[in-house]
C-alpha cells in the first residue's frame, strides 16, 4: 500500500492539527485515512478534504460514531469541506483505489 508522507496532505498545518483533535475526540479508536485530490497534488484550495475511517482490528466492522463524526465536522472552525466514509461500507474497488494514495491522518 502506497502510503504517503504527511507533508504530501495538502492542508496546512493548523488545520491538520484542528482536524486530528476532532478526529481523535470522536473517533479515538479508528484509522483515518486522507485520499484524493489533496492527497494526489490535484487539489487546490477550495478541494474537499476525502477521508476514510478504519476499524483496524477488524476492518469489516463499520464505525458507529460516524455520523456525530460528520455533525462535529460540519460544524467545526476547519475552513474546508470534509468528506468521510467508513471503509466496511465502501466497496472492495473503492477501498482499493483508496488504497493506491492515502495519508494517514489517525491511526489507532
């Protein structure tokens, strides 16, 4: 799997910083994964921002806390729209062409 440095994330650091603690307040336990344009070099700045959440000891089970996820997203201070998906509920193409490019934004 193609992992990619942090740095490669096109988000400036404060926001990358903002979007971690949210991350890690709601969603202690998971791997998150940034993909896509901000990901790839094709974004710019208005891009949203492409996430995908993991259950790392069993990538089956979906994320229940997604949805509150997404609420505290939206109504955060990052400057951004940010997209979230649960890797248990995306099909196995999508999951690999995530997999081709990623950032790790979270792990557990």
């Amino acid at each position: 799997m193609p992992e990619r440095p942090p740095q490669t994330l096109a988000l400036r650091p404060r926001h990358l910083a903002m979007l971690q603690a949210l991350l890690q307040q709601h969603l202690p336990h998971a791997e998150v994964w940034a993909y896509g344009s901000r990901v790839n070099g094709n974004g710019h700045d208005a891009s949203d921002l492409d996430l995908v959440v993991r259950q790392p000891n069993d990538l089956k089970q979906p994320t229940r806390e997604l949805g509150e996820t997404r609420e505290a997203l939206s109504e955060s201070n990052l400057p951004i729209r940010v997209e979230i998906v649960d890797w248990a509920r995306i099909p196995a193409s999508f999951q690999r062409e995530i997999e081709q490019a990623y950032v790790a934004v979270q792990t557990d």
